[in-house]
C-alpha cells in the first residue's frame, strides 16, 4: 500500500513509520501485538496525565496544519482514491464475506439487563443460535456464566 504522496504531511511521523512497518512484505519487520499494544498503552496514558511530548505534539500541529490547507484538487484526487478503494488488490487472497449474528443473543440480553432471567432457575441452561457460514451452531451455557461485565478503557 502506498499513501498518497500529498497526504504523506497529514500523518504525524511516528504513526507513518509504523504504519509502514505494519505494511511491511517482510513479517519478521512488522511490530508484534504486545509492541502495539505498549505503543498505544503509552499514548493513552500520557493523554491520560496531560503529559505533553512536545515532538508528538510537534508533528500534530504539523498535520493539522498540513490537512487545513488542503487543495481541492487534492481533496477530489482523495475521493476517488477511495471511491475505488473496493476494487480487490492484484495480491488478494481473501475475500470478506457477510458474517451471521448471533440470533437471539440480543434478545436474552435484553430479558437480562431487565431482570426477566433472574425469575427462571439459576441452574436453568440456555440455548442461542447462531448462524455460520450456513452451519447452525447451538450454544449452551449456564445463565449464571451468560454475562461477565467487561470495563471499558
């Protein structure tokens, strides 16, 4: 992949280079998840603490500056770029395709954040269908165990 050479200044230089590590043809030059999710662990942190890194902030300014003063020939050389974003890469070997969701889930969820589930016996199971790639898949799992609260960042 290659970003458009006029955007190239939209980018802060940090995130650049590792998007293009991460675009890399050789994997063993692309960053593992542990470094990813270090990298992005520390970014929300400094945000966190208001803890300002003035190169970061530096290229930030930059881009934004940058991405104001756009052209309108670049802007419309943009829109086409991913207007035809679609078309499949000569390299491609994956194709997505429609995933199913889970049928019923929303509505067992529903019944329990209203506290309908907790009226049936607790040892009681539950079944919910799903559909995959046009295999039926029943799930079975004990109404206490449904739900485990996830706490987000």
């Amino acid at each position: 992949p290659k970003v458009p050479d006029f955007m190239l200044n939209w980018i802060p230089e940090w995130y650049l280079n590792l998007m293009y590590r991460c675009w890399s043809d050789d994997p063993s030059e692309r960053p593992i998840a542990v470094e990813l999710v270090d990298l992005f662990c520390e970014v929300s942190e400094k945000l966190g603490y208001n803890i300002v890194d003035d190169n970061a902030m530096r290229q930030l300014k930059i881009a934004d500056e940058n991405q104001k003063n756009t052209s309108k020939s670049q802007k419309q050389e943009l829109f086409e770029l991913f207007s035809h974003s679609n078309k499949l890469h000569p390299q491609s070997c994956y194709i997505s395709r429609y995933i199913h969701t889970l049928h019923g889930l929303h509505n067992l969820l529903e019944e329990i954040k209203i506290g309908k589930s907790a009226a049936n016996e607790s040892n009681e199971s539950t079944s919910v269908n799903t559909h995959n790639m046009g295999e039926e898949t029943e799930i079975q799992s004990k109404k206490k165990n449904v739900i485990k609260p996830w706490i987000g960042l």
